[in-house]
C-alpha cells in the first residue's frame, strides 16, 4: 500500500512540473523576456531597430497587477537570465540595458518596455 501511494505521489509530481513549466510565456519581441502570468502583450505597440551597437526594441503589455508585483515578479525572474538590477525598474544584461516604465489605461497597468544598448 505504502509502494502503491510513493508511485501515484512520484507520478503526480513528474506531471505537475512540467505543465507549471508550459505557463511560462515569452515576449514575441524579445522571446527571452518573461511575460508576467495574467499579462496580455499589445504586438500594435512594438517597434523594433538594428543597428551597428545594438537592438532596440520598444514593446508593451497591459495587466490587473498593480506595478509593485509587476517590479517583483521582474526582480526574481531576470537574475536567473543574467539580467542584473540596477535600480527600479532597470537591469543591464551584457551590452543591453532593460528599462520598465508603467502607465494606466482605464483599470489596467500599461507595462512599457525598452531594450537598448548598454552605452
């Protein structure tokens, strides 16, 4: 019985992780950016450059969450991709910098983002 009830427990867990793993969605704009659970990316808003230092990429998305859990949820996530925080709202990651800036539209948090070289 003990057997029977460690493999249904192993095989719940094996499962489970990789649908968590699933949830996780990337911006289209830069797919190794995060996007927030609940965050709905606005494509309209993007503007995308190359050039001889670097990218630039201006990209926005709109959510419920209030920007103290957004600023959060940035904080933890990006150090794991090699992004370092510099101050709030801004990590540089190489020859890049990411900068977050909000807004509010109606009864959301616009979420502005900006990817530029690190200069």
């Amino acid at each position: 019985m003990l057997k029977k009830l460690f493999m249904v427990s192993a095989f719940a867990v094996l499962f489970a992780v990789p649908a968590h793993a699933a949830k996780t969605a990337y911006f289209s704009a830069v797919n190794d950016l995060p996007m927030m659970q609940g965050m709905v990316e606005l494509p309209a808003d993007t503007v995308i450059f190359d050039k001889p230092a670097g990218r630039i990429v201006e990209f926005s998305a709109r959510t419920a969450e209030p920007q103290g859990a957004i600023l959060q949820f940035y904080h933890e996530s990006l150090p794991p991709l090699g992004w370092k925080p510099v101050k709030k709202g801004l990590f540089v990651r190489a020859h890049e910098k990411l900068k977050i800036d909000f807004g509010r539209q109606m009864d959301e948090t616009l979420v502005n983002f900006a990817l530029t070289p690190n200069d």
